[in-house]
C-alpha cells in the first residue's frame, strides 16, 4: 500500500467509528463532544473563584484534582489557558481565566453550540445540527444565578 493510498483510506474511515492509522498504527477518528454538566459546574467554580479576585487560577484551585475534561471548555472560547512561559518540561501552565464569553454563558445571556467536533485532539468546528445550549440546558436543572452571584440585580463584567 502506497503513502497515499493510506492516507486516502484513512480519510475515509475517520468519519465512520475510526480507523487504525496503516502506517504509523495510531488511532485516527473524528468525534463529538457535548458541553456537558460537569464541564459546567467546573465553570461555575472557576466563575465563583474569578468573582473574588479575577486573576489566573491553576487547575487544581478550580478543579481539585477532578477531571481533565473541564478544561475542553477552552474550546467553546469560555477559559482560556495562560501560555507556558516558564518550564519548557511541562505541556501547559495550568493557569486559566474565565473569559467574558464564559462569564455571559454563566450569567445567561448567550448560548454555546452543543456538541464540538474533533480530530488529532483538534478542533475542528462545532456541530450545527444540533441548537446552541444555555447554561440550565447543561445543567439539566433550573438554574437561578442568584444562587451564584447573590441576589445583585446588576452585575459588571470583570468586578
């Protein structure tokens, strides 16, 4: 089999359950991920932490050491990670901020699509079959964000 004669194979199957790489034997698939209630909660976590300081805070004052799917939120644009600066032996810093569009998500005021599509750990785009989602529709639950930010009838981004 030639190099583009996998690569083509590859191709198609990535779509379809997936497909052992022929010539490097690595997994190859595109896949869906929702939003979901845990992610949320994380970022509920982080929203609370950000209310009293806003500042960078490192995975484990966020997520104590629970889950590594809480920082895929970073794809629908609503953490972001500080970039490793200091220790090149280390992948990331650990160091995220909610950003405005995780704040508003929180508070309400706009949606999120579903379900995200990746490959290679990549993004690839969001899937748009599927509505956009609020934050009561991850939780799955009636959410009042007065329970979050107390009973403020107004709140400024960023205070």
């Amino acid at each position: 089999m030639t190099l583009e004669e996998a690569r083509a194979m590859v191709q198609r199957q990535i779509y379809h359950g997936g497909i052992y790489c022929p010539t490097c034997d690595q997994w190859a698939q595109v896949y869906e991920r929702n939003i979901n209630r845990s992610m949320a909660r994380s970022l509920i976590k982080l929203f609370q932490l950000d209310r009293k300081e806003v500042r960078f805070y490192h995975v484990h004052e966020w997520l104590h050491g629970h889950g590594k799917d809480q920082a895929l939120v970073s794809f629908w644009g609503l953490i972001e990670e500080l970039p490793n600066k200091d220790d090149p032996t280390k992948r990331t810093s650990g160091y995220w901020p909610i950003t405005d569009k995780g704040r508003n998500f929180i508070l309400g005021k706009i949606t999120v699509p579903h379900k995200a599509i990746f490959y290679n750990a990549e993004l690839l785009g969001f899937n748009t079959e599927h509505k956009n989602v609020s934050i009561q529709d991850v939780l799955k639950v009636n959410f009042d964000i007065r329970e979050i930010v107390g009973n403020e009838t107004h709140m400024e981004l960023g205070q």
